[in-house]
C-alpha cells in the first residue's frame, strides 16, 4: 500500500502554521481598527518602536516587514500625514532617511499594546506549556532566518550580532524605550 503524499507532515506543518496565523490575524484586525490602525500601520509602529531609538533606515523597515520599499513609503507618507511618524534625514548616507515613531505614534501604540497583549495570550502563548513556548519561539526563528534573513535589519541584533536583543518577545513600549 502506498502512503498518501498528502497526509506527509510537511504539508500538515505548513497548513497548520497558516490555519493558526489566518486565525491570529482576524482576531487582530478587529482589534486595531478599534485603534484607529491597520495590522500594517500597527507592524510599522511596533517594529519601530522596538528599535533602537525607535527608528529605522526605510530601507531596512521594508526589510523587516512584508512592504516593498515603495510599499514602505506610502504607509509612511500616510502615517507621517497622521502624525504617528516622521521622516529624518540619515546623516551619513544623503540617500537614505529614517522612519520615526513620533510621540503620538508611541502612545498610540501604548494604547493598543494591552488589548494585543491580551488577545496573544488568550489565542497564542496561553495555549502553550512555558517549555513548549520556548521550543516553538526557537523554531520559528530558524524558519524565520532561513526564509526571512532581513528580518531584523538595521536592529541592534544586526549590529550587534544579537538576535535576543531584537526580537525579544518580551518587550513592552514604555515611552519609546524597550522594557
């Protein structure tokens, strides 16, 4: 008897990761249009402001998130014309400028932290034992670097070499500063 190819783990892996990351993303569309953001606008801002003096080089957010370069600077001329950031220049390369998180931007990413936090928790890390958090957090990082190794451009990680000080999944926005 041979073994149907799709009941092969490979596939049941992949379907998995994209039933529950469908499932997580639902439940925080809702969550940030009652914010007033979209889960772009909110990734930009989180990314930002987990960065080290909550900016970073354009070229390295479009690295960091989904976003084309040009993708890249239409939400930021959208979010800079909302006030939740602003551009600066980058003063060693005349090419290049910085997204901010603006003082408006911080609080309202501080005013939408609580109900994701939550929403995490009660959908995603609260489901899992510590140890099973700790394994899954490992392996999704190896994924993630293996498909997504710009993912923390322009971080302090990539400078430094660490990945824990970038993507430390611990962190909380506390004026701008990571916790």
């Amino acid at each position: 008897m041979t073994k149907n190819v799709f009941d092969d783990p490979r596939i049941t892996a992949v379907g998995l990761l994209v039933e529950a990351h469908a499932g997580l993303s639902t439940r925080f569309a809702t969550q940030y249009e009652e914010n007033g953001l979209s889960a772009v606008e909110f990734e930009v801002l989180t990314r930002l402001a987990r960065s080290p003096g909550n900016q970073l080089r354009m070229t390295d957010l479009a690295a960091q998130t989904s976003l084309s370069t040009s993708g890249v600077t239409r939400v930021v001329d959208r979010m800079e014309r909302d006030g939740l950031l602003c551009r600066r220049a980058c003063p060693s390369d005349r090419r290049s400028s910085y997204a901010v998180v603006t003082r408006s931007g911080l609080d309202r990413l501080n005013e939408t932290l609580p109900g994701h936090l939550k929403i995490i928790e009660q959908w995603f890390t609260g489901q899992l034992e510590p140890q099973e958090l700790e394994a899954l957090l490992h392996a999704l990082r190896k994924v993630r670097d293996a498909v997504h190794p710009g993912a923390i451009a322009g971080s302090q990680a990539a400078d430094t070499g660490d990945e824990e000080t970038a993507d430390s999944e611990h962190s909380v926005v506390r004026s701008g500063r990571r916790r």
